[in-house]
C-alpha cells in the first residue's frame, strides 16, 4: 500500500481544540485527538497506513484510527506521498450577473484628503483636466440603471450604489435616479437595493429625510475623534472637517433608523489608533459598525502605513478582535465589520480565484458612461471594459480574467491565505507595484496574521457559540469590496 503524506493545510487553535484550514477547499476542519495524532505522526514524514496503524495503536482502537484516516483523506488533509495534482485553472467563460454597480456620480469633491486615491498623489484619473465631465448628467445616470437592470441577468436584486467624489454634490441626479430606478425594476419584475458613500458634510435636513424614507444604506467615511478626523480629512482650505460633519452624523443616526449605518475608517501611519477610532466612532457618535482600511498609496509616502506599522495595525487589530468574540459568545453585537466580514467569507468558504467582483459582480460607472473594473478605476481608459450604451466589451473582461486569475501569481500560488486574500486589491497593486496584475506582497504577513486571527475568532465561535456562525448560512457574497488590505476588509465602497 502507498505511503501516505500531508497535503496542503493551515493549523490553528481555539478555545481548546484544533483546527485546519484546508487550502485549496477553504473549509474549516475540526481535529479530534485521532485525527491529531494521525496529523504529528506524519508531520514526521510518509508513512503507510499500517505502520502508523501500529504507532497509533496503544492510544487508539482499530476503528478509531480508520475513521480518522478516511475523514482526513476525504478533506484531503492527508493523501498519497509525491505531488498532488495541480487544479485546474478555472476561468468563467458564461456571463456572470452583476450583482453591484457603482456609479460615480460626481469626480468632484468639497474636501481635499491629502491620501485621496482620487485627488492626492497617488491619483490614477485626471478629474480636473481630463475628458470626463465633472457631474454624471440624469440621462447617463438613467443608462446607467438600464445598463444595471440588463446585466443583473437572473439575479432578482441589483444593488446600486452612488459614489464620487463627494456623492452628495450630485444630489438631485441621484435623487432623480432612484426612482428611475424603481420604477424600471419594477417593470421587470426586480428590487434595487441602494448605497452610497459621503464624507457627510452635505447632509442637510431634506437628503436625511430622502435617505431614510428611500431606505438608502449609508456608509460614511469618516477618520474618528477631532483631532485625528482633521488630520487628513480637511476642506480645501485646509481647515478640519470634523466640526462640520460631527453634528450632521447625529442627525443622520438620529433620523435615518431603517438601516445600519457604517462609518469607514482610512488608517495611516499618523491615526493608528484603532481602538480609540472605535470607541469614538460606536459609544460616542453611534454607529452601528466600523470598517478600518489601510490607506492605500505609493510607498514612501508620509502617510503611508510601512514596516512595523503593520505589525502595530496587526496587534491593534487582534485586541479589537478579542472585544469581538467576548461580545459574539454572548450574543451580544459588536461593530467591528473586518471581523465580520472575514467570519463570513471563512464560514461560505469559497476559495477565491480573485480578489474581489472587480469586472465580474461589481463595475463602476465613470461620469461619462464609460464602465471600468470598479469605482476606483473609473475614467480611467486603461481599465475600462465597456460603456453603459454599448455594454461589457466581453473580450476585454475575459482577457482581464485570465490575465488576474490567481494562478499567474506566482507568489500567491503556494500561499495558505490565498483563499482569502487572492493577492489583494487591483487598485493597490496599481498604486504600489505598477500593474492590476500584480501580487500586493508588501502586506502578506499582516493578511496571513489577520487571517489566521479571524481563523481563530471562527473556531472559538465554531467550538462555544455555533448559532452565531448561522447568519452567514444565507447571507449574500460580497461582489467587491474597498481596499482594506483585502481581508481586513469593509464592504462599504469607500
Ligand atoms: S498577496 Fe501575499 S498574502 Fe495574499 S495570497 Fe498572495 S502571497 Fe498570500
Ligand atoms: S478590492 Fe480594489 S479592485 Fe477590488 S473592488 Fe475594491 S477597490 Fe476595486
């Protein structure tokens, strides 16, 4: 009989037991002390089966050591000695739905951030001097919904979400476009779900009371307390924003109750302050979660969160974690999205041929029609991959999908976080490396750190409280997501 060897796992501990995170299926696999004993013995090396059979034997019966062999090949933890046979490369060749659109409704914006992908050093679209208009007009806006309706395919949700720039600027088209919206998706028999993003300084009385009444999500991007939001996040003058936009929130939270609201949080190097930005952000403002994202940008820049940074963003981020499974054991709700979000992608346990939806679920409208990768890439003619008259170039998207696919990233290829990760973010890699197709391997300790926390997180919960792990049961795949060093990731589009 052939020997047999381990095949490809990530180990991890929690709450007493052990755990493997089986990479190339995704799933979670709880180890009993069988299985664990099968799992040191041939840390040693192949053996066969009836030779570890017989090492076993004084601890466990017969039975007991063939149940745990045969559970182990069937997660394929364990299989025959040599190289196990790569997988295959598995590219979508049939039209996959969209699932999000986001249209950017405006490329202009009343704050100035110095790390502003859009606006700051690092920018990849002229917004000031290039061909786009500065305001999506209502017609293209209105394009931009049908263009929706038609790629959303099957699914009976599209979910539409407005972005800038400063979305608000562009009040009365977005206003407009909702119930173009509506009634659009209603003749054919769908539901559009809304979002949008704004830095919150435009939220006047009569947009609080359409965004609530129209149940819009809102996600505001804000940097936490006074001093650390007026750090970056300032008018062009270069005052701070924060008294502007604290009072404006309230009034937000305080109206606008049919939905969630979610704060989204850059991090640099001079407001690494996670759990301070926390308790801001959730006991003193009120919101109901918070998603932190690493800023992205160029190496070098001042801001730029670099070196030890990351371990310091790491260790800022497990402590805030623990909060989150002391609070998840007691069913009680805790407002840090990373967490969550990353729980639910563990528990659905798709190991991921890319990063996100970019070009796939999720597309961004540029304010002239034009369709990119996603919001972050629209305008720019390098990443564009359609228009809302004429459609997806489907060429274009299938050549963007073999040429991202995780397999052409070497580095990734042999990585244990990979299911997760899938190299990260093509706006970062762009930002950082160059290209789209770039691994972004300035961050992978801190993502395989990150990862194996919310691995650990997901087994406690998994060993001590396996009802909480049921939300995730039904809810829906992200189709993209914001830069966030990919895992440590917040859905909201920022
Ligand atoms: S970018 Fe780094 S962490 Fe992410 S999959 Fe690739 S090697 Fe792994
Ligand atoms: S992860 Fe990056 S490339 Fe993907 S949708 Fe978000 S910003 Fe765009």
């Amino acid at each position: 009989m052939s020997a047999l060897a381990l095949r490809e796992f990530h180990t991890f501990e929690a709450a007493g037991h052990r755990f493997l995170y089986l990479v190339p299926s995704a799933a979670v696999f709880a180890v009993d002390s069988c299985s664990e004993a099968v799992l040191d013995a041939l840390a040693e090396g192949p053996q066969a089966e009836g030779e570890l059979a017989r090492r076993l034997s004084p601890r466990f019966t017969e039975d007991e050591i063939v149940e745990a062999l045969a559970d182990l090949q069937r997660a394929r933890a364990v299989g025959p000695a040599g190289p196990a046979a790569p997988a295959p490369k598995v590219i979508p060749l049939t039209h996959i739905p969209l699932q999000t659109l986001v249209v950017n409704v405006t490329n202009q914006c009343n704050l100035a951030c110095t790390y502003c992908y859009e606006y700051g050093e690092d920018k990849i679209v002229d917004t000031e001097n290039g061909k786009q208009p500065k305001f999506m007009s209502a017609e293209t806006a209105r394009e931009s919904v049908d263009f929706m309706l038609r790629e959303a395919g099957g699914n009976p949700t599209a979910h539409m979400t407005f972005f800038g720039g400063e979305t608000l600027l562009n009040f009365p088209v977005l206003k407009a476009t909702v119930a173009y919206a509506r009634e659009r998706a209603a003749a054919v028999g769908k539901d559009v779900d809304f979002s949008l993003t704004t830095n919150a300084t435009l939220l006047r009385p009569e947009v609080i009371d359409f965004l609530a009444t129209e149940r819009i999500g809102v996600t505001i991007s804000i940097d936490g307390p006074e001093e650390l939001q007026n750090k970056f996040r300032v008018f062009h003058n270069g005052t701070g924003s924060y008294d502007v936009v604290a009072p404006k929130i309230k009034a937000l939270l305080a109206r606008h109750t049919t939905r969630p609201i979610g704060a989204r949080v850059t991090l640099t190097r001079q407001t690494l302050d996670i759990r301070r930005i926390f308790q801001h952000l959730t006991e003193e403002m009120g919101f109901w979660e918070v998603g932190f994202a690493p800023v992205t940008t160029a190496p070098g820049r001042d801001y730029a969160i670099a070196g030890n940074g990351f371990d310091d963003l790491l260790a800022q981020f497990r402590a805030l974690a623990q909060d989150f499974l002391e609070a998840s054991l007691q069913n009680r709700h805790h407002g840090f999205s990373n967490v969550r979000e990353t729980l639910q992608e563990i528990h659905q346990g798709h190991a991921k041929a890319y990063p996100c939806g970019a070009g796939i679920g999720l597309m961004g409208v540029a304010t002239d029609g034009e369709v990119a990768l996603c919001h972050r890439f629209a305008g720019s003619a390098d990443h564009t991959i359609g228009s809302v008259r004429d459609g997806v170039d489907r060429g274009a998207q299938q050549a963007f999908l073999a040429s991202h696919h995780i397999d052409e990233k070497t580095d990734c290829r042999t990585c244990w976080a990979r299911p997760i990760c899938a190299g990260g973010c093509y706006h970062e890699a762009n930002t950082r490396h160059g290209a789209t197709t770039a691994p972004n391997l300035h961050y992978c300790e801190w993502i395989r750190g990150w990862t194996h926390t919310c691995l650990e997180i997901y087994g406690a919960l998994a060993a001590q409280n396996p009802g909480f792990l049921r939300q995730f049961d039904d809810a829906p795949q992200a189709a993209g997501h914001e830069s966030t060093g990919t895992l440590a990731r917040t859905e909201a589009i920022v």
